[in-house]
C-alpha cells in the first residue's frame, strides 16, 4: 500500500528507462515540495532525473535522495526565466543522460501583487516570468528534443487558482496559471503529430514548505489574514470537501501519471487535484 505522506516506494517500472527534466526540483525549507517529491518519484518509478532548481543546495538535496535510494540523478542551478540558463540545462541534461523524455515544469509562486490596487509592473513582469515565461522556455527548448527522439511527455504545474476564486485575491498568479494552461493545450495541439504530449495538473490545497514561506518579509498565512501557521492549517482543511490539504505526494502521482506511458492517449488536459475544492461553490 502506497503512504502518501512519504510517497511509499514505488514499483519501479512506470516510468522506467526514462530521462526526466525536472524543474523546480528542490524545496525552499524542510518537508515536501510538489517538486522535490516527483523528482524523487519519478526515479522510485525507474527514471533518471535531472533536477533543477535557482538553489544548488535544494537541487543537490533531492538528487542525493534519489541517489541514497539507488538511483540516477544529477542536480543542476538555474534560473528557468532566463533563456540562455535554460538553454544550457537542457544541454547539460542531454550531455549527462543522452534524452529527455519527461519535461516537468514545477517553478511557479506568487508574489507581492494580489488584489489590483496592490499590483506593481515588477511584480507583475516577475510572477508572470516565475509561473508563464519559465514554462514557455522550457518546453520551446525541449520540444525539439523529444521531436527527435519521436515523442514525450511535459507536465505542466498549475493551480487551481487558475479556473476558479479562492475567496483571497490571487489577481497575478492566477492570471499567469491560467495562461499556463491555456499555453499546453496549444503545445498539446501543435505536438501531438510528434507523440508529444502535454498536460496541467492543478493542485488545490497542499501542504508544503511553500505555504509556509515569506513573501514580501511576511509569512505568508499573514498576508492571508491569520494569525498563525496553524489556524491558516485548519480553515485550509475545513476548506476541501475532503477534510484535509493534500500532500506533494498527491500531485506527484498525478504528475507521474500523465507522465507514463499509462496516459499515452491523454493529452491538452488538466488535472485536478484538490479534494473536491472545485467541484463546490459559496452557499448558505
């Protein structure tokens, strides 16, 4: 049985034989990062990864995972808004493994501008660069790649934030998540005469150092309204139809998922993945 609080072990075989391009593959403090837990998954699953992350440390701390546990990895910095740092991970990625075969874009956050009045031009460029741009260079850069090899798969992270109002004005992040969206289905399109596919996953409530990160110099539950990490915790649970937040399990096995083979005829969509979030509405 598979515990996904730690991501259980996997069988190794659904992914196997595979190179995956992870970006987003650290966690910038201790626990599960949606990232870090499919990187790790993606070589309990048989994969060798390349991870990335703007943090050599974080990067090198999920490739020494999957290597303690006897895999393959090699961990990389970059910052995947710039395209001359995305064009040398992907060839660093193909000098050490030879392929990509799976692009999964995790790099994403919100910044400081979330209702109009609070929105600045810096950080709306940068929350876009962060969420849109990254994705877009990545997959143009890459594209190619799995052309040649005669297909692949690309996983894009999005949000929920990106089809519905989560009660908190969220105005630049979800305007970039949604475009994030909309970008892979014209990838999916455009690719799928090449075996390409690509696909969103979009996670609801999860619980991972990133909810518990600054922003700003805040924390970021008091730029939410409360008063502590933990009361942020239990209005995030009474939120989700589900009673609980999700673990970076969770939606690393949807990655892993859209990923595999398993999902060969599975391409232009998005994945919910949020505990029934989206499938309620505001009522008395």
């Amino acid at each position: 049985m598979v515990h996904l609080k730690d991501g259980g072990r996997g069988e190794g075989r659904r992914v196997a034989g595979k190179v995956a391009l992870v970006l987003g593959a650290g966690a910038i403090g201790e626990g599960w990062g949606n990232g870090k837990a499919a990187a790790v998954l993606y070589a309990r699953e048989g994969a060798k990864v390349f991870c990335v992350d703007r943090r050599l440390e974080a990067a090198e701390e999920t490739a020494a995972i999957i290597r303690a546990e006897g895999g393959e990895a090699l961990a990389h910095a970059a910052d995947v808004t710039q395209e001359a740092a995305v064009a040398a991970l992907v060839e660093a990625c193909l000098a050490r493994f030879g392929r990509i075969d799976i692009l999964h874009n995790n790099v994403g956050g919100q910044g400081t501008g979330r209702a109009l009045s609070t929105i600045t031009l810096d950080d709306w460029n940068e929350t876009l660069a962060r969420n849109l741009t990254s994705v877009m260079l990545s997959c143009r850069a890459v594209a190619p790649v799995m052309q040649q090899q005669g297909g692949g798969a690309i996983v894009n992270i999005s949000s929920i934030s990106s089809i519905r109002h989560l009660g908190i004005p969220t105005a630049v992040y979800s305007a970039a998540k949604a475009a994030v969206n909309e970008f892979t289905k014209n990838v999916a399109v455009a690719y799928a005469r090449h075996n390409i596919r690509a696909n969103c996953v979009l996670p609801g409530y999860i619980d991972t150092p990133f909810v518990r990160r600054n922003v700003g110099g805040k924390k970021s539950y008091e730029r939410k309204g409360f008063t502590s990490a933990e009361d942020y915790a239990a209005a995030r649970d009474a939120t989700v139809p589900l009673g609980r937040t999700g673990t970076a399990w969770e939606v690393a096995y949807a990655a892993l998922f859209l990923a595999s083979d398993e999902a060969s005829y599975i391409t232009g969509q998005a994945l919910v993945v949020d505990g029934g979030v989206t499938a309620t509405c505001p009522g008395v």
